[in-house]
C-alpha cells in the first residue's frame, strides 16, 4: 500500500513563489502532526510522498477540504497572518493527510499539479 500528503494551494491568490511555499509548508507540517501517528510512520518509511495541485479559488479550497473531511481524511486549513503581501485571515492552502493514496485520490485524482 502506497502512502502520501496532497497540498492544495488557491491559485487565485497568484502567490510569489517563496509565499506558495511557506504556505505549502505550513500545510504539510500542520497536517502531518493532527495525523495518526501509524499512518505517519508508514508514509515517512516510503519516503514522505508530498504532491502539490491547484484548486482555483477559497471556494474550491473549502469544498475539497470538506470532502477529504467527510471520508475521515485528516486535513489542516492554513489561514494567513498577513504580515507580507496577502491580507491577514486569508486562508491559502490545505493539507491532506498522510494517508494512502488511493483514498486521497478519490477526492484529489482530477486535480492538476501547480
């Protein structure tokens, strides 16, 4: 069984690249850490798979956060401090798991890498 994390990222934000990935980061770990720790210790032993995509605005954010939610996926919604170039409370991304793959890709598969 293969394991992995999914970031979701708002594309609407068009977000400078160093930002994109602070806020990807702060997904990942956020997740990583309200996840259960057996599913922790299979993804890191396979390497920690961590893929990036794109949902194109808050609302899609919000509504695939929901369903990871709805099928007892573990998620993390970051909300930004705004203390650089987004307004404070903005909320950027969404991390997914760790989980097996195949249940992260029943709510992520169409989604496109950013």
């Amino acid at each position: 069984m293969e394991y992995k994390q999914v970031i979701l990222v708002r594309a609407d934000l068009k977000l400078p690249k160093g930002k994109m990935s602070a806020q990807c980061s702060h997904a990942s770990v956020e997740a990583v850490l309200r996840s259960d720790k057996e599913l922790v210790k299979k993804w890191r032993a396979q390497g920690s798979k961590k893929v990036v995509l794109k949902v194109e605005n808050l609302e899609e954010l919000h509504k695939y956060n929901q369903m990871a939610k709805d099928i007892g996926l573990t998620t993390a919604l970051i909300t930004d401090a705004g203390k650089t170039v987004i307004a404070p409370g903005t909320e950027t991304a969404v991390g997914i798991g760790p989980d097996e793959e195949e249940r992260i890709d029943k709510i992520t598969g169409n989604l496109k890498i950013i």
